[in-house]
C-alpha cells in the first residue's frame, strides 16, 4: 500500500518545538520509526510550511496513493483551501494530531479538515499515526 503523509507548518520542528506538548522525537525520527514498523507500505513524506504547497500535494497525490495521512498543523484550523483540496480528490486522507487539539486554546478545537476526512486521530503523539496506517491497512484487508 502507498501512503502519502503530509505535515504542515512547523513540524519541521519536531523535537525542538515545545517538547512537553510535541514530544522529544524529530520529524525525521518520526517518519523513520513509522518506516521501521510498517515495511509493507511505502510511507512517502512532504512537509511544508506554504499552504499551496500542501494543495499541490493533495491534488498530485490522486491517483499514485491509496491514502493520504495528514498535520496540517495549524492550517488544520484555518484553511478552507486544504480542507476542498482533500475534497477535491477520490483518494480517502485521515488527520491526525500529535496533541490532543480538544484540551487546548479555543481556537484549536476547530478542524476545517476533519469533515472532509475519513476520520481523525488527536492526541496519541507517533500513535495518532500508527493508528491512521493501521485503518488504512484494515480498510484494504
Ligand atoms: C498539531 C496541532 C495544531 O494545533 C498545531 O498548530 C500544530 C500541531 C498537532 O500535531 O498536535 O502545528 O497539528
């Protein structure tokens, strides 16, 4: 299975960027322990801070993936555009959040994202995403 997984601004920073909420691990470790435990998908990556970027991905991702696992980090609250994007595509994607978005700011317990996914995953930090492959994996069985 191919699985396309999408990260969005400042999840470059992982490991640096407020560990008591995000965890000690990088993004690099992340994706590497996620590779290390699911040898039967390919778990392709793109991270990206610019809102379009994202977009294109969705968009070219039709097709060539059997799913898309998004963080869309903080456009998760806010994009419009991301959230037609995953719309837009037959492909099914599934959200995840390392925290638990609902225990947070106000502001944060939107999701422009969630109804236009499958379903969404908050607040189990690398397991938010190895319960997304797992649903895709199920899904496919
Ligand atoms: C996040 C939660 C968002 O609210 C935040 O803006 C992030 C990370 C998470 O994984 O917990 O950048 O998506």
């Amino acid at each position: 299975m191919k699985l396309l997984i999408l990260s969005g601004p400042n999840l470059n920073m992982l490991g640096k960027r407020e560990p008591g909420i995000y965890g000690h691990l990088t993004l690099d470790e992340l994706l590497a322990g996620l590779r290390q435990e699911f040898t039967a998908h390919l778990l392709d990556h793109v991270q990206s801070n610019i809102e379009g970027d994202l977009v294109t991905a969705i968009q070219q991702a039709d097709g060539k993936y059997d799913g898309i696992i998004i963080n869309a980090g903080a456009y998760t609250h806010t994009s419009v555009a991301i959230a037609d994007a995953i719309a837009s595509v037959k492909i099914p994607a599934v959200e995840v959040h390392l925290s638990n978005i609902f225990s947070r700011e106000d502001y944060r317990h939107v999701s422009y994202l969630g109804a236009r996914c499958a379903g969404s995953i908050s607040g189990f930090g690398i397991e938010s995403y190895r319960l997304a492959i797992r649903y895709f994996s199920e899904r496919k069985a």
